[in-house]
C-alpha cells in the first residue's frame, strides 16, 4: 500500500473511489487496520466511551488525546492518522486552538485534526488551515454537543436544520478543512451535502451511501461491543468479541487441567543441573 495523503485521498474520490476509515486508539489495533488497507484512521474522542469507560465523550482531555494518538501513530507508515480534538479544547478561543491542534500533531503525530461544529467554528478551522493543519469537520449529531441536542438523535430532519447542515458544511469547506464527517443524517441529505461540496470530501457514519466515505467505531465493526446495544447504523463485520471471550475461557479451562503450558511451551534445563541442585 502506498502511502495516503490529503492528495491521494482526494484523487481516490476524485476518481470514484470510496475513502474507508476506522477508529483506533492504540498501537496493536492500528497495527491490524494498516496490515488491512484501510485509507485512515480516527483516534476518535469515542476513545473515553471505548478505552476509558466514560459515558460520554466530554471527560477526554488533550493529554488523554495526545497519548492515544502517539500510540496509533507508531503503527502507521501508510494509514492517514486523523486525531480527535476534545471537548474544551477549542471551542474557547482561537489562539487555544490552533495550540491545541498543533500540540496533537506535534505530540500525537497523526496527519491532520478533526474538529464538530459548523458556522460556529469556522475561524478555528482557518487559522488552523492558515497554520498548515489539515483539518476534517464534523456535523449533523455532534456527540461533544449531547447536553444541548437532549440525546443522541438523527439530525436535520426539518427544512431548517437541513439547510443550516448545508450552510455548515459549505463554510467548512471554505474555512478550508478537506473532508467533513456527517454522522447521523439522513441519506438523501448527505447525498445533497456531498453533491453541494466542491473540494472537501464527506465521511458518513449513519449517513446513507452517498457520502465520498465510511467511518465505523472499530468496537462496533468488529462486534467488540458489551452490553449487546448495537445502534441502527453499525454492521458488525465480525464476532470479535464473542472470539475473544471463547479464547479467554479456553486458556482459563487449559490452565485448570493441566494441559498448558505443555513440554513444548516450556524452557528445558540440563538434567544434571538439576540433579546438583536438588543434592
Ligand atoms: O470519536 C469518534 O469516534 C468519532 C466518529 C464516530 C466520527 O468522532
Ligand atoms: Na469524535
């Protein structure tokens, strides 16, 4: 695989190719999706729901951010590493910001920052692009935002809000970001967002198959997930989990009978020694 750049990525989809990208927040993970092809990975601020056990994204600090990044990062010579910025992290003021999305790049490594919002973030966007920082937005169900949506819900269903996605998605592309994520919108109006768009290309996660690409939670694509809720726009592309929990049962099982570790995943040690030890 060669290696993915902005360029390559708008090529891709400039020559009707669909942009395939996963979230991953440590090395082993990332290793596995670079091995598998894929064109980018997230280190998504879903890290704190996956990784940290929160139940929302807002407690992710940048130092928590930071840290994931790095890890993935390591793992990546050919995947495009896009890293979360957290809630907090700039929505303050601009000078924060771009700081904030230089300390990601510089610490984390990853190729770009991904930022939510629409209209409403639109200088930190330029004076990141203006600082030479590829950045991706993110509209429709912003999860930062779940205090003020009242919940996790498809968005943009009215005329109003359609037209504000659409608003929002146009000034992000001229603030300069070069691929926007639309999460939970419906299919024929990230359809519209995409067709509307003249450089930056779209990423959907419960976003129909019209967006320039795909964004799954990994947890979700591989079947990783507890509890059994499995929202309406996730396909499980594997039984990771249930895998992973048959291969910890064996060993416990293996372990109680005795039957590992057995004489060849075992050190030898000459017998003689042995024998002048125990004399
Ligand atoms: O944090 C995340 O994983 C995301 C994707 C769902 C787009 O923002
Ligand atoms: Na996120």
């Amino acid at each position: 695989m060669a290696k993915n750049t902005v360029l390559t990525l708008k090529k891709k989809v400039d020559e009707g190719g669909k942009v395939t990208m996963v979230t991953s927040y440590d090395y082993t993970m990332a290793a596995l999706v670079e091995e598998a092809g894929i064109d980018m990975i997230l280190v998504g601020d879903s890290l704190g729901m996956t990784m940290m056990g929160y139940d929302s994204t807002l407690p992710v600090t940048m130092d928590d951010m930071v840290h994931h990044t790095r890890c993935v990062t390591r793992a990546c010579n050919d995947t495009f590493v896009v890293g979360d910025m957290p809630f907090g992290s700039y929505q303050t003021d601009i000078p924060t910001a771009v700081a904030n999305a230089a300390r990601l790049m510089k610490e984390g490594r990853c190729q770009a920052v991904k930022l939510e919002g629409g209209v409403t973030v639109c200088e930190q966007i330029r004076a990141m692009t203006q600082a030479g920082i590829p950045v991706v937005g993110h509209i429709g169900l912003t999860p930062q935002s779940v205090n003020a949506f009242g919940g996790f819900k498809v968005q943009g269903k009215s005329v109003e809000a359609a037209k504000q996605l659409v608003e929002d998605a146009l000034a992000i592309e001229a603030a300069g970001a070069f691929s926007i994520v639309l999460e939970c919108v419906p299919a024929d109006l990230a359809t519209y967002v995409t067709e509307q768009l003249s450089s930056a290309f779209t990423i959907g996660i419960g976003a129909g198959s019209g967006t320039d690409g795909q964004v799954l939670v990994a947890q979700d694509l591989l079947g990783m997930t507890t509890g059994g809720f499995k929202p309406k726009m996730v396909r499980q592309f594997g039984q990771i989990g249930e895998a992973m929990k048959q291969a910890y049962r064996a060993y416990d099982e293996a372990v109680q009978s005795g039957d590992f570790p057995a004489a060849a995943e075992s050190y030898k040690i000459d017998p003689a020694v042995m024998e002048e030890l125990r004399a």
